[in-house]
C-alpha cells in the first residue's frame, strides 16, 4: 500500500483539503484509497505526528492542543499516543486487503516535527507500514499567510494587537519557508517531499483540490468539491473578536468551551464576511517581503527553477498607504450590533446547564494563563465613545 502524507501547513488550504477527503470517504474508498479519521471529532490528524514526539519525549509544543486533549503531563500524552497507534493499526489491518493507498491530512505535522531527528521518528513510524511515505505541503506567500494566520489566532482566542504580532512573527522568522522545509529535506530527501505553491499559475487547473490529487494520484472525477472552508475574519471583526477574547476565553483551564463565548464567533464570521480584509500597510508589506527573500529564493532554486520568482508578484490593492489594521468607530458600531443581536434573540441563549456554569465562572480569570487581563478604562479602549456620533448614545453620559 502507498502512502501519501498531507503535512500541512496552517492556512494554506488545509481545512479545504481534510474536508475533500472527509466528504468523499466512502468514494475514495471505493477507488481503493484510505482515508480513515483516527479521532471522527477532528479534521486535523495530529495522532501519529504526536506520536512520534511521543517516542522521543517530547511534550505536544501547542498549550491550545493539550487543552483541548486534556493533556497536561508527558505520561497522558504517551497513553493517548498508544491508543491512537493501534487504532491505526486496525484501520490497516482491516482495509489493507482491498485499498492500495492510504492518505492523510494534518496540517500539525510540519508545526509539531521542527527537527531532522523529529521527522525522522515520524518517517520510521510510517515506513513499519509502508515501504516509502511520500509527504506533500503547501506554501503560499507571506503577506497573506501571516495575515491568515493572525486571524486563525484570533479565532482561536487569541488577544494579540496585529503590530506586535507582526513584529514578533518576523523576528522568528515564523513562516520561513526554507527553514521549515528544511528539517524535512534532510530526514526524507527532496525525492519524497511534495512541495507545492498555494498560487493560480502554480495549481494543476488552477485548483487545489485537483492539484492535491495530481499529488496524491487520485482522480477527482465525479468527487465532491468542500465549500469555502476557514475564511478569515474581515479586518473589524478580528478587532472585534480579539478584545472580547480578552474578557471570554474560548477555552477554559480545563478544555472545555466557555459557555459565554458561544455563537459570538459564528455571528461575527457571518455577518460581517464582506466587510474590509485585514490588509497590511505597503510598508509592513514590504518589511515583510523582505524579511523572507533569501529564504523564498533557495526554496524556488530547489523545487521550482522553472519560475522566476517563487510567488507571483500580486499588485498592491491598498488604496490608502497609511492604512491601519481597524476602524476604531466601525469596531464599535458591531460591537454594538452583537449587544443587540443578543438582546433580540439572534445569538442562541445558554441552556441553563451551561448558565449555570457561566455563572460561576469568573470570566476575568478565566484566561490560558489563569490570571486575571490587564485592561485599560473604557474610555481609554474606545476613545470613539466621546465622538459626538455617539454622545446621545453613550449610557455612561446618563444621570
């Protein structure tokens, strides 16, 4: 049986391809392809990658994870690594007879394995079932990756302001592209390494799901097409979204959902997709760009020589320079229509099990961190308030 390993990364098409594979299970497999979800509650398989950190003693590097795993020490991670495995095996076991390739998605793979040695524990793991592994990932252009990206932070409970988050991703060097490739170059060889470019003229057709499948040799006729999966938050809600996280963390200590966040996420992501992008300034932009050069260049020398420029170059479509990441007074104006979304009924009440829980819950220290978020005043937050816009509006003016 050949085997084809999906290794991410995040926001590069990920959720769009773990979704292709999951609505055509049944159909795949009767084109003897294996796609089998070792957990049916997510899409990302993170099982086998964790696995292999497993086997070197290495605690899962993602605190949302461990979570949302109920994972805290190294002995946890280990069992849940044990079990995972011999649910693999008997996946194999039992399809083995009739299926000749098994495929993969998990865009935590490249995100967990940083090192040769960590690729290496995870290529052994495979090749005890199958003779050569080959792994494909995708790349896409910083710009828009780190933009995608802060927004997925944010979705995920994230409080981070867009300018520190920018400045700290480019210091790291976060989405080097070399560097990331690099670990897997050395471990499995550029043979067995698929790298592929998330851009229009880069794409088979033009399409990523037929491009994954000219990866992995599959035929696409006839299969189903996902939806637009994972779309980013428009520039104010994510401005929206991260100052609520500060006061409802998604995730409570012990994994679990805060009942007080519910829905708001989903209403922000619906009703407000068609507003402004997040955008980056032509400065931050070309900081950017520049930053990851020397990085892209050995990439393109690598796999993609025929091109002469390792992404395309795309037109600047800001057509303020001095753009900034959000409007302080249209954040406002959805903060408001959430207030009111909820007072009508438009956002789903708690049931009273989760009442109940939200009620005693200090939401102020509810955070990842356990202590309680420094915050400014109101006033200081949202000096909008003062405008004159709002001065009839403003409760805190009343007597």
């Amino acid at each position: 049986m050949r085997a084809v390993f999906h290794i991410g990364r995040p926001k590069v098409g990920s959720t769009s391809i773990q979704s292709f594979l999951y609505a055509n299970t049944n159909a795949l497999s009767r084109m003897g392809v294996l796609y089998d979800r070792l957990d049916p509650n997510y899409s990302s398989q993170w099982e086998l990658p964790i696995a292999a950190l497993s086997a070197s003693g290495i605690h899962i590097p993602d605190p949302h994870i461990s979570r949302l795993l109920q994972i805290e020490k190294l002995t946890e991670q280990e069992r849940y690594a044990e079990q995972m495995v011999r649910r693999f095996e008997a996946s194999l076991a039992k399809n083995k007879a009739d299926k000749d390739l098994y495929v993969a998605s998990s865009e935590h793979a490249a995100h967990y394995l940083r090192t040769p040695s960590d690729v290496t524990r995870f290529d052994k793991l495979l090749r005890q079932y199958f003779d050569a592994p080959d792994y494909v990932v995708y790349i896409r252009d910083q710009v828009s990756l780190t933009l995608s990206a802060y927004s997925e932070m944010i979705k995920r409970g994230g409080t981070t302001a867009f300018p520190e988050y920018l400045n700290k991703s480019l210091r790291q060097k976060r989405f080097d592209h070399a560097r990331v490739l690099a670990p897997w170059i050395e471990a499995v060889g550029p043979e067995r390494l698929k790298v592929r470019l998330l851009e229009r003229d880069g794409l088979v057709g033009g399409d990523l799901i037929d491009d994954f499948c000219d990866s992995a040799g599959i035929d696409p006729t006839g299969l189903e097409r996902p939806t637009n999966e994972n779309p980013s938050l428009s520039r104010d809600a994510a401005e929206v979204m991260r100052v609520l996280n500060g006061y409802l963390p998604s995730l409570l200590e012990n994994g679990r959902r805060n009942p007080l966040a519910r829905g708001l996420l989903d209403r922000l992501m619906t009703h407000y997709a068609n507003e402004p992008p997040l955008q980056m300034s032509v400065g931050r932009r070309t900081r950017t760009q520049t930053v990851y050069a020397e990085g892209n260049e050995s990439v393109r020398a690598m796999f993609f020589a025929e091109r002469t420029s390792l992404f395309t170059p795309k037109k600047d479509s800001l057509t303020n320079p001095q753009v900034t990441n959000f409007d302080p007074e249209a954040t406002l104006q959805i903060a408001l229509s959430m207030l009111i979304a909820t007072r009508q009924g438009k956002i789903a009440p708690l049931s009273a099990r989760e009442l109940r829980r939200a009620i005693s819950l200090d939401p102020l220290t509810a955070t990842p961190s356990g202590t309680s978020p420094q915050r400014a005043t109101l006033y200081d937050r949202w000096p909008v308030l003062r405008s004159p816009r709002f001065q009839q509006l403003n409760p805190f003016k009343r007597g």
